[in-house]
C-alpha cells in the first residue's frame, strides 16, 4: 500500500522530533547527574570504556599498562604517579600498544604484561578508530560507551546501594585451577605456532614504542604455583625470557608470597594486586628519571 | 557486509539513488543484482562463484521444467533440480559433520579428513539454495496445473530473473526464505513516489533496535553460557542466563528479519513476514506459526504436505511431524545436537497432538485463563532449554550446564548480571504484551502516538547500541 502521503512524513518528522527532544534532554540530564562510571555493564564494555576514556579524554599518563585480565584489577588511584590502565579482560598487551602509538599524547613508559598474546581484536580497534564513528565520538560525548544510559543508570545504582566486597570462594577457585591445569597441559603445536606469531607482533610493537621515545618495562604477574608446573605456561615462559633478555630491557618478575590470593589461579584477588603496585611504581619512576 | 555498519548505509543510499534515478529506470534489477553481488562478495568475493553456479543451474533446471512438454520429462528436470541444490547444501554444509563424526576430534586428523573439515561454510547458503529449491517445485506445479504467479519467458529473462530472486541483497543471507511464487510477480518497474516510507521506518527503527540494543548487549552477558565458565556460575545466573539468550535470538532474528523487510520495502519489494510474537505461544504448533514463519511454511509446503501431511492416519501423520522437525533441526547447523534440538521440537508437536486434548480435561476444573498461563509457561520453558542447544552444540556441555544448574544453588547470584538481562528484555516482553492488548480501545488510542515510541526506540539505538555481533543466524 503506497503511504508516501503526507501523513507519513509527518509521521518520520514526529519520530525524528522525538528523537531531537530526547538527545537533548538526556545530555543536559547526564552532565547535571555526573555520575562517575566505575564500571561497565559487560568485560567488553569495560575495555571499551577504558580505551575510550584514554582516545577521547586524553588523561595525563606517565605510565601505560598493557596487558591482559591478570593486569585489569590495577586501578589507576592505586598509584601515586599518574598511570594509565589499558588491560583489557580477554586480551593482551597486543591491545593496548596500536592505542598508545595512535594518540598525540604520548606516555614515558609503557608497563607490559608477559601473558598470553591475543591478537588485536580488529572490532575493537575499529570501535576506536575506523571513521566516521572515531570523529562523531570525538565530537559528540553522548555517543561514547559511558553515556549510554543503561552504563549510566547502573552506575547510579552502585552509588546509590555499593554492592558488598566479594570474598574469593576457596572452592571455586579449586574448580578453575583444576580446569586450567588440565588446559594447559593440552598444549598443540598449533598453539605454539600461534603464540610465535604474536611474540612478532610484539616485537614489532616494541621497536615502534621504542621509536617513539616510549620505555619498555616487562613484568609478569604471579600465578598460583600449580599452573607454573604446566607445559603451556613453562613453554611461554621460556619464550618471554628469551624475547626479553634479548630485547635488553627491565623485567620485573612479581613474587608470589604467602598472603596472594587469587580468585582462580590465574586472577589476584584486590589486596595481593595492591600489594604489587609498590614494586611496579618503583620501576616506573626508576625508567623515569633514566 | 553487514546491516549494522557504516559501509552499508554508504552502500544502500548508493545503490537507492542509482535504482530510482529516471535514467536508470530500465536498469533497475540490473542495479539490484549488481548491488546484491557487491554485498554477498564484500569479505569473500570468491562466495560469488557458489552463487552464480546456483543460480545457474536453478535457472536451468527450472527453466526445463517449463518447456517440458510431458510430466514424465518435467519430473526429471524438477528432480534433477531438487538434487543439486541438496548436493550442494550437503557437501559444504554437512561435510565437516560427517567427517567429524566418522574421524572424531579435527585436532587430530590429516589427510582427506582434514581437507573435508576445513570446507568452508558460505553464508547464507541454507536460505538461498531453499528458495532454489522452491523455484523448481513452483514451476513444476505451475505447469501440473497448480495456479501459480510465475511467468516464465525466454530463458535469457528468466536466467535474469532468478538471479535477483536468488541474491536480492535484503534477503539473500538469512532470509526471510522467499517462494518463487511469492515473488516473481513482484518483479516489475518501481517508483521512488510508492515507497511506503512510514512502514519502513517502522521496520527499520524496530528491526535495528532489537538487533543493536537489545540482541548486541544481551549477547554480552549470555556469552558466559560457554564451558567451562557456567560452572562456576550459581542456578539463578544460569537460569536467567537461558532466558536472556532466549531474548537475545528471538531479537537478534525477528530484528534482522524486519530490517530486511523494511529494506526490501525501500526498493518496493515485500518479503514474508517471519516472526509474529512467538513467546506468546500457548501450544507448539502455534510457536511454530509465530517463529521463523518462512522457514515453517517452507517445510509445511515442501516436505510435510508432500510426505502427506496428516492425510494418512495418526501413525503417519506423527512420523511426518518427526522427520521434518529432524530435517528442519539439521537445517539450522551441521551438529546433532541442531538434529536433536529439532527431533525435541517434533516430538513435542506430536506429543501435543496425541495428549493434548487429554490433558486439557484433566485440567478443565481450572479458569480458562489460568490454563491459558500453565500452556505458555509450559511451551516457553521447554522452547528456551531447547535453546541451549544452539548455544552449546557440544552436547556434553549442554549436559553440564543442566547439572550445574541443578547443583549450584547454594552459589550467590551475579546481581548485575540478572539485573541486565531482566533490563534488556524488557523491550521483548513489552513488546509482546503489546501484540495481546492492541485491539483493546485504549490500546488504538496509544497507537496515535506511537511516533514517540519510535523516537525513543531511534534514541537508544543511536547511543545504547551494544558491541556489533554478526548476526546468530549468518552462521546456519
């Protein structure tokens, strides 16, 4: 049935009046409210909301971190040097080294996590800088991951009714770590050959951020003990020690004591991360004054 | 290329302007077929040859169905046409399930295994060689007499012609499944003045919302339905981690479908309709009248009622239902549990019709109503745990998940978790109350203002949209 009377544009002028209305008011309600966004609704957003944060507000960073969900708990008010946080949970620090090297503002060092090396997930890449959305994010804050308003309205309700710190569950940490110790005692080939080709990828980032005047410091973070003994993470090691001596710069290997917990094995509860920060800012301003 | 990106737009305001510019108007399917092989070929452009040699041959078979001059030579034309679209859906799609299932674990095979499980899967390959199949029944029941609205010419035209049916671009990758004679008569000089802009705006606004905002952000937080990081999960999580993925298809599907109906309006085409509220159902067979309505009629009119439907006896008429919800399961993917989740469904249909009447007296002391409610609560819970096989193929994990839902009670529930789930859906559910009270008075009232819900609809989509996910449909 042919509508393209009158009445239907009138009708898409009223939708799009509508709209017009509703973004308005939303931007004049969120800047009254300024509800500071701690968290995100999902792991995806939450590494959205990070790398958003760092491409469009442009914080201050002396240091970088670039890592994976092992790194992702290192709150940036835990240091007393100015650090930013590009960790990102199903990651690696393949993410966050295109970042760095694409903003203007460069930081003096970047920390590194010797993890696992996801490749660049190019969705998200693309989330951050394939145009047009890169500029009409830059333009228009309402179109970036904390505005939305279900971000904004779980915020709100955190604020309003702070959830209870979570304990780690001894049990359930026992079922992760079983579960990854079978994992990665299934080591392949493939896999090997796969982690090779990131180990390249990093290299390439490396020699970039060196180019650019940016320091390198490599750490990695304590594990449970049981998940060293594996063929996956022995073999790994082995390829981060030889990369690293080779790229001559500082290492860090944090200890893990008596008093780490983790929540799986593989993630450090709150108070063992806080724990690392001393060593890492030591490192930082110790490259710093280099 | 996908619906939800920004090229496409670029490519649908391109491929618009060209399509109605005067100039142009004796091009107009050429510019369609041109533009649909831009938009198939745009990450694999070698997906095109598939395309074209199923073209090809549909065209061929079914243009030797109509010049046929007996039944006999027509049989064997429409037979042979069948036959290759099978064949091909089989070997790209069904290869790897055979070789997994003779040769176990792909780790660990080499050789003609290997090569046989790293086929690749073309996308959309399961709706288009449908439609191919309903091309050559259609011209064969068009010339056994059936009425029909194919007209066939020379072969030149008619090669011309299936090949828009075939790639048209709204619906050439997940449907809706369109019957050859649903369409041809469609095909015929368009005028920018006749697109029916209301409708489409509403198609679109909606089909996007659903698909960006609610399908998008639910897929965040159902992701975790994937071993092993349900196990550690508490039953509530698990519990509305389901419902949320039940959401989330229906929205990912019925929304893709209505973007592409409000695409085909722009170019003055109407597509089937394929979803109608389906969570409303208060009986299997009425979830499959609302539920991917195209692919149900297909089965319905291609395989049920030629394998003789319910004219045979009760016996018949429930192996009938069985093997066409078996075949139906196995469409959607190459994986048993697809064939399992199916042969659920079938035997639940059958069920239904042997028990149904039964069960409905047991239960006749109770308020219609109330039986009304026991029916959908019914049919929604066993269609959503259905669900849990298209989410985990592996069927062990699908095991698991039951297990850990009956065994994890005493863990505490992810309160966001839930919180989020039960805010997306709320779209979903709304909507589906909405199809129940429209008629009702103040319900046509509210409708003289519903440019404020596509406003608001519009809104969140532009700033509450969740990470792009392809479609969960592109990969059957």
């Amino acid at each position: 049935v042919p509508s393209s009377t009158f009445s239907s544009k009138i009708f898409i002028l009223k939708i799009l009046l509508t709209f017009a209305v509703l973004a308005v008011g939303y931007s004049w309600l969120i800047k009254q409210m300024a509800v500071p966004i701690t968290t995100g609704q999902n792991q995806y957003q939450e590494n959205r909301l990070k790398a958003e944060n760092y491409v469009f507000n442009r914080p201050p960073c002396s240091a970088v971190i670039l890592g994976s969900s092992l790194s992702d708990g290192l709150k940036e008010e835990y240091f007393e040097v100015p650090v930013c946080n590009l960790a990102f949970g199903g990651g690696s620090a393949l993410w966050g080294g295109p970042i760095v090297l694409s903003s203007l503002e460069r930081p003096q060092v970047v920390l590194i996590e010797t993890n696992v090396l996801v490749p660049v997930n190019q969705e998200f890449m693309a989330s951050l800088k394939a145009e047009p959305s890169r500029s009409l994010k830059n333009a228009s804050p309402l179109l970036r991951q904390a505005s939305q308003p279900v971000t904004q309205l779980l915020n709100w309700l955190r604020k309003k009714i702070p959830p209870p710190v979570k304990t780690v569950d001894p049990a359930q940490a026992e079922t992760w770590i079983q579960y990854y110790v079978q994992s990665y005692n299934q080591f392949h080939e493939k896999d090997k050959e796969s982690f090779q080709k990131n180990l390249k990828d990093m290299e390439e980032m490396i020699r970039e951020l060196t180019a650019s005047g940016i320091q390198v410091i490599f750490y990695r973070m304590p594990v449970d003990p049981r998940l060293l003994q594996t063929e996956k993470l022995q073999w790994e090691n082995e390829q981060w020690s030889v990369f690293v001596s080779r790229s001559g710069t500082t290492f860090i290997d944090l200890p893990v004591s008596a008093e780490t917990i983790t929540k799986d094995g593989l993630h450090l509860a709150d108070p063992s991360l806080k724990a690392l920060v001393p060593i890492l800012q030591a490192a930082i301003q110790a490259k710093i004054k280099q | 290329m996908l619906f939800n990106s920004w090229e496409f737009l670029v490519f649908l305001l391109v491929t618009m302007f060209l399509y109605y510019l005067p100039l142009f108007k004796k091009f107009q399917i050429a510019i369609l077929i041109g533009a649909s092989f831009i938009f198939y070929g745009w990450f694999q452009p070698w997906l095109l040859t598939l395309l074209l040699f199923s073209i090809f041959i549909n065209a061929w078979t079914s243009f030797g169905v109509s010049m046929s001059p007996s039944h006999r030579l027509r049989m064997i034309w429409a037979t042979a046409g069948v036959s290759a679209n099978l064949a091909v859906l089989a070997f790209f799609k069904y290869s790897p399930l055979i070789a997994s299932s003779i040769y176990g674990d792909w780790k660990n095979i080499d050789g003609i295994g290997a090569f046989i499980m790293g086929i690749p899967l073309p996308i959309g390959i399961s709706f288009f060689n449908f439609q191919g199949i309903s091309l050559v029944v259609d011209v064969f029941k068009e010339k056994e007499g059936t009425p029909n609205r194919l007209h066939i010419g020379s072969f030149q035209s008619h090669l011309f012609n299936t090949a828009f049916f075939k790639s048209f671009f709204p619906q050439l990758v997940s449907g809706p499944i369109v019957k050859a004679h649903d369409f041809y008569f469609q095909i015929r000089e368009k005028y920018f003045s006749d697109i029916p802009w209301d409708h489409c705006a509403r198609e679109l606004i909606l089909g996007y919302f659903l698909k960006c905002v609610v399908a998008d952000n639910m897929k965040d937080q159902t992701f975790w339905i994937a071993y092993p990081y349900f196990v550690t999960m508490s039953s509530w999580d698990l519990v509305w981690m389901l419902f949320g993925y039940s959401v989330q298809i229906f929205a990912d599907f019925a929304g893709y479908s209505l973007i592409a109906l409000g695409i085909a309006r722009l170019f003055g085409y109407q597509l089937p309709q394929n979803f109608n509220w389906p969570y409303i159902s208060t009986s299997f067979s009425e979830f499959w009248r609302r539920w991917h309505i195209s692919l149900s009629s297909f089965l319905r009119e291609y395989l049920y009622i030629p394998l003789g439907g319910n004219r045979h006896g009760e016996l018949r008429t429930y192996f009938n239902l069985f093997i066409v919800m078996f075949l139906g399961g196995l469409w959607h993917g190459a994986a048993w549990s697809y064939a399992i989740w199916g042969t659920a469904h079938g035997g639940a249909l059958a069920l239904e019709r042997l028990l149904g009447r039964k069960v409905g007296q047991v239960f006749s002391f109770l308020p219609a109503p109330a039986v009304r409610f026991l029916n959908w609560l019914l049919v929604f819970s066993v269609v959503s745990w259905a669900w849990l096989l298209f989410k985990l193929p592996n069927i062990s994990d699908a095991a698991l998940y039951m297990q850990s839902f009956v065994k994890n009670g005493h863990i505490e529930a992810g309160k966001s978790r839930i919180f989020l789930i039960f805010l997306y859906s709320l779209p979903v559910i709304l909507l589906h109350l909405w199809y129940l009270v429209q008629e009702h008075r103040w319900a046509v009232c509210l409708k003289n203002y519903d440019y404020l819900i596509y406003g608001l609809l519009l809104f969140l989509w532009v700033v509450n949209s969740g990470s792009s996910g392809a479609f969960i449909y592109f990969q059957f």
